[in-house]
C-alpha cells in the first residue's frame, strides 16, 4: 500500500510535514516499499555539482515492487489491459502473474544475449505490451533501457543509440498507427548502418511488414524468447544505479540523455500517481501518452504497476477510426481515470460533441492534462463534456526532468481553477524568481519557476554530460533547479503555468528544441542559415515557424524549396519537427554583434508586428521591413 492523502486538510498537513522535515515525510513513503537493504540517509545532496542521492545505500529492485510486492494480492488482476489500434482486433490482457512470467522469460532472454548490469538497451517499438515487457525485462537484469519514441527518425534514432552506446535494440517489423504503418525494422536498419555498438537486434512481428533480417545480427522476437525459463532473480540494484535513460529536446545542441535512477524514482512514481489520481483497487486508469516519452515511463508502466493499479495501454491514434476512439476504449473498459494532452483535447473538441455520448462516460471519475499549458476553452469542454460536470479535472504540471507529477490538484481534494496546476505536491518546494535572481514572494507575482529543495524524482545527470545538466539546470539561479518555465502565482497561491522562457517550443505537448529544428534545416544544400520560433497555434499548442535565408532558389521555385526544406526535418528528426510554415527570407534580423533578434521573429509569426519595440541595435532594419512583408499565416 502507499499512503494517500483524502482531505484538504491531509494534503495541508502532509504538504507541511514534508517541508518541515523533509527526512521524517520521505522515510514514510518509501517504508511502503521492499527493500533489500534499508537505506542509511533519506538524502544526501547539493545543487552546486549538482549531487543528488536518495535513499543513499538502499539495495533493491523495482520490478521487485511491482511483482514480488503485488503478487500475494493482485496475481489474478488484470496489470495492463491492450487495447490495439484497430478496434476490431481482439484486446489483450495481462494480469500481475502473466506480466511478471513474461516479463522474466524476456529478462532471461535479454541475459542469454549477453545484456547484463548497466548495460544500455535501445527501445524502438509500437505501443504493444512488449514494450511494456521489454522495460521491465531491462529494469529486471539492472540493464538501462533508453526507449526512443517510434515516430523518431533513423537518424534520431542512430544518435541516441550511439550516445548511450547500446549494445542491443528491441524493435518490431512495424507499427500501426490508424490507417498507416511505421516501418520500424526499415527505419532502424537505416539507423544501424552507423552505430558500432550494437551486437543484436531483436525484432517482435506485428505487422507482418516484409523485413530484411541481418544474419548474425538480427532475432525475431518470438525464436529469442522461445524456451526461455519464466523465473528470472531480480538483479540487486544500488537506489542511486540508473534505471534509465530517456533523451528530450534542450534550448541547445543535441538532444539531453536524462538519467534517473532506481530508489527514488520508484518511490515519487508510485506516490504522485496514487495521490494525483486518487486511485482505488479495481479502478481502471488509462493514460494516452506514448511510451516513448516520460508521461509513458511514469504514468502507465511505472507508476501504476508500483501501485497495483490496472493500467490500459492504448495502440492507436485518437481520431481513428473517428473522433470518438477514446470513447469507445473507456466505455468498454469502463475507464475511471483518462489522463491526456490538451492538444488531444482540442483536436477533439474541434470535431465537435457528436461523438460524446454521455452513456459511454459513466464510468470516469477524474480527468487529467499533462504536457502543456491548457486554455481555459480546452478545460470547460473536457471538464462540461468529457467529465459531464462531475469529474475533477488535474492539470499536472511536470518534465522529463522532474520524473514525475509536481503541480497539480489531487483529484477531488483540491479545488480547481481552469488553466492553473494549483498547488505542489508534498515535498515540493517551488519558488519563482525575477531575472535578475531575486526571489518573487508572496501572492500575485509572475516570473520563472524554480525548485529549491530536491524531491526523490529529480533527474540525477544527462548521460556522458554532467557539466551540461549543471549548466542547463542549475547555473541561472544560485542553488536552484531552474525548469525553463515561466510561471503565475495568483493572489489565492495558485500556479498557473505560462510556458518555456528558453528556446524550447512545445508542439502538442512534445518538446522540441528551435536549435535542433535549425540545424536539420541547415542540412539542406541551399540553406544559408535559419531561425525557428513558436506561435501560437489552434490545435497543436504551438506550430513551428521557420524563417530560412537561401543563396539561390532551386528550379523548382520557392514552393519546391518550402517542401523539401520540410521534408528534411522530416527525415533528421521526424514528423513532430517538421517546421508549419517556412518563410524565405533575405537576411535574419540580427544584432551588430550578430545574435539574431528572435523576440522580432517571435512578433512577426504571432501576427502581430505592429509593436516590434526596440531595434535601433539592429545592424540592418531593412530586412525586418521585408520579412514582414512575406510574413504567412496559417489557415
Ligand atoms: C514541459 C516539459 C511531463 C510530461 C510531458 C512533457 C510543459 C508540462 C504542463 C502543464 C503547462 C506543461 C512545460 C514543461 N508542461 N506539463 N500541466 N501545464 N505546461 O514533458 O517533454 O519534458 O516537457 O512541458 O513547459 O517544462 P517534457
């Protein structure tokens, strides 16, 4: 069992406990879990290293908790219920028992291909339970799993595998996503022709896509698992050994490898999503992310499996074969929690309420958003329509970085505001700071959210760049982990979330870098050079706006340049960068010593060029006269 909180006044008391005596409140959560050894120290940390420890010494295994932990109670309950993308094809089921015996028949295979302790596994597979399996098979054998989301290009793909020098990759022949398939293999093949670390490839059949096999390199699935023992000892693992690995999109540069590890990590899981969500025994919880990202990672393996719960793994894509999909899923598997994006919600919100039918809705009790800022209009619909006015809606305010869930209501105990996170979490210490590093107390003031106490989830160091975590994450405020955001405090203490303050843009709800974007449109032969910005955007958050200088135009005009230039970030990072519009310019807007003025980009793809402020540092103001002649729009 892991505590949860009923009341107002318990989340009061327990949110003041956790500060008061930090050591006491985290000794108490994670005393609900098995532990090989007992910890020595709950903490031990600085945030000027940063060093960050918890549970400092304690040995265990968190697939130990999930199954050993669960098994006398849940064994016959069902853990993850499949739902596939085509709604004709026939659900899967796994209960607690089923997954913990495919789980170590799959942790045993992982062994026999020589992946032992701390070695790195590559994880590029559709949302099947394999997947699933694959995870916890690493988590088992203490081997570091580092999913990469399937909509990933091959060469997103190559480097990542070859940052984390994996040794082996988990793929599928494919992977379905409403009416299309993913080549999986294919995508990967064409990403293995440059990573010398990886000794084998071992590829599940889902699609029954043509496939080419590399002899001595590439397994089915199915013959690598075949004869494998169903017991498998879980590997002791130190709290602080890495669990995993999961890159995500910085203001610079390449992507991030987050690492986060074992003790802590389990322990913030499983009490963010038991007190979040208020589950009860027997609920069935439902989280639309992808596995791919950290939403996936915490809140439909990790978390709930720690908690017991029956977590519901969804294939597909929300609008197929129509916009009423999810609908479908929580009426025929009388969902009680539904956890999702607002870019979903408004998408679906866009097709209007004929697919709402209230019957079908009867069974939900609290609804969630993760991933972005929600818009009051996106909140009243899911909360009057989804929700049929009886349900709490809990916005939850986290990162790939924080691990888990660290704003938010807890379902039914905290009063809700449309578009505000609300409150912390126990254990939770926000803190908002002006840009010149003074502390902004009290109620109704606004500037960048920061967290000055360390919590069990945080992030411990990106992989192979310890310097980089230090220097993205705790350089820009003394002693503080600084999340990127700009943040709200109202006048009753209430945060509301207004966005990235860096060069980081959100694209329903996944996280790009505009540095990133950049640079693959640079790839392209008769690019000069670019600058991308956010705007604002109807359904996706934000869209991608790419303002390119080209030294000539190819034959095929500017329409042609457009295309391929889209195509190109297509192809170096994947669908979700693949700029919305692009507009080529003859120069960027720059400073006489050569920093482009984004906050003018930013102006001119809001629409709004009316107030650019000041620009007398331009070194040349002509080109910001014909960038807003040719500035687009989206329609
Ligand atoms: C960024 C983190 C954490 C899982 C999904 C995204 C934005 C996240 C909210 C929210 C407003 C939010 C922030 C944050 N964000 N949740 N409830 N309200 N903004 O993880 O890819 O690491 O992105 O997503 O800007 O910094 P991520």
């Amino acid at each position: 069992m892991i505590n949860k909180i009923h009341s107002l006044g318990g989340y009061i008391h327990e949110y003041q406990k956790s500060i008061a005596n930090p050591e006491a409140f985290w000794t108490q959560q994670a005393e609900c879990f098995f532990w090989r050894k007992r910890w020595d120290k709950v903490f031990d940390w600085n945030f000027d290293e940063p060093n960050i420890q918890w549970f400092v010494n304690g040995k265990l295994n968190i697939t130990e908790n999930i199954f050993e932990r669960n098994l006398y109670t849940h064994g016959n309950q069902e853990a993850i219920i499949w739902e596939p993308n085509d709604p004709n094809d026939e659900t899967r089921t796994l209960t607690y028992s089923e997954l913990y015996q495919e789980v170590n028949k799959f942790a045993n295979t992982l062994k026999r291909l020589g992946v032992g302790k701390g070695d790195r596994v590559a994880i590029y597979m559709p949302m099947v339970p394999e997947l699933a399996i694959a995870v916890l098979a690493c988590a088992r054998i203490g081997a570091i799993h580092s999913v990469v989301f399937a909509g990933f290009s091959a060469n997103a793909l190559q480097e990542r595998i070859n940052d984390a020098t994996a040794k082996v990759l988990l793929t599928a022949d494919g992977g379905f996503r409403g009416d299309k398939i993913t080549p999986l293999k294919k995508i990967a093949d064409e990403a293995l022709e440059s990573c010398p670390t990886i000794e084998t490839v071992v590829v599940l059949k889902r699609t029954n896509s043509e496939v080419d096999m590399v002899v001595g390199r590439d397994i089915w699935w199915h013959k690598a698992i075949d004869g494998q023992s169903d017991t498998c000892p879980a590997e002791e693992m130190d709290s602080e050994d890495p669990l995993f690995i999961l890159y995500t999109s910085g203001s610079t540069g390449k992507p991030k490898g987050i690492v986060h590890t074992t003790g802590g990590y389990m322990v913030y899981t499983a009490y963010s999503f038991s007190n979040v969500f208020q589950y009860h025994v027997d609920d069935v919880y439902f989280c639309t992310a992808d596995i791919g990202w950290i939403t996936g990672h915490s809140y439909i393996v990790y978390g709930p499996l720690l908690a017991g719960a029956k977590t519901l793994m969804f294939e597909g894509v929300p609008t197929w074969p129509n916009a009423g999909r999810f609908w479908d899923i929580v009426a025929k598997h009388k969902v009680n929690q539904f956890y999702t994006a607002p870019t979903a919600i408004r998408a679906l919100l866009a097709k209007g309420n004929d697919f709402l039918e209230e019957k079908k809705l009867q069974s939900l009790k609290v609804l969630g958003t993760v991933g972005e800022p929600i818009n009051e209009e996106a909140w009243h619909w899911y909360h009057d329509h989804v929700g049929l006015n009886r349900c709490p809606i809990v916005d939850t305010w986290w990162q790939t970085e924080t691990g888990g869930i660290m704003i938010s209501p807890l379902a039914g105990i905290t009063p809700t505001k449309p578009s505000f996170a609300t409150l912390p979490l126990p254990g939770i210490q926000p803190i908002i700071m002006n840009g010149d590093g003074k502390e902004l107390t009290g109620n109704s003031v606004e500037g960048n959210l920061c967290i000055k106490f360390p919590w069990p989830g945080i992030a411990r160091t990106i992989w192979n760049d310890h310097q980089r975590f230090k220097d993205t994450y705790f350089s820009t405020y003394n002693k503080m982990y600084f999340t990127g955001d700009g943040v709200k405090r109202d006048e009753d203490g209430y945060y509301r979330i207004l966005g990235r303050v860096d060069d980081v843009i959100n694209v329903s709800g996944h996280r790009l870098g505009t540095a990133e974007i950049e640079n693959a449109i640079n790839e392209h032969p008769l690019v000069n050079e670019s600058a991308v910005v956010g705007y604002p955007h109807a359904i996706k958050g934000q869209g991608i706006y790419a303002f390119v200088v080209c030294g000539e135009l190819s034959t095929g005009g500017e329409e042609g340049i457009r295309k391929s230039i889209m195509q190109g970030v297509t192809k170096i990072i994947g669908p979700i960068a693949r700029p919305d519009l692009v507009q080529l310019v003859p120069g960027l807007p720059k400073t006489r010593s050569g920093k482009i003025m984004r906050r003018i980009l930013r102006k001119v793809a809001e629409g709004d060029a009316t107030n650019l402020g000041d620009i007398t540092t331009l070194l040349d103001e002509d080109v910001v006269d014909k960038i807003i002649d040719g500035a687009l729009v989206d329609v």
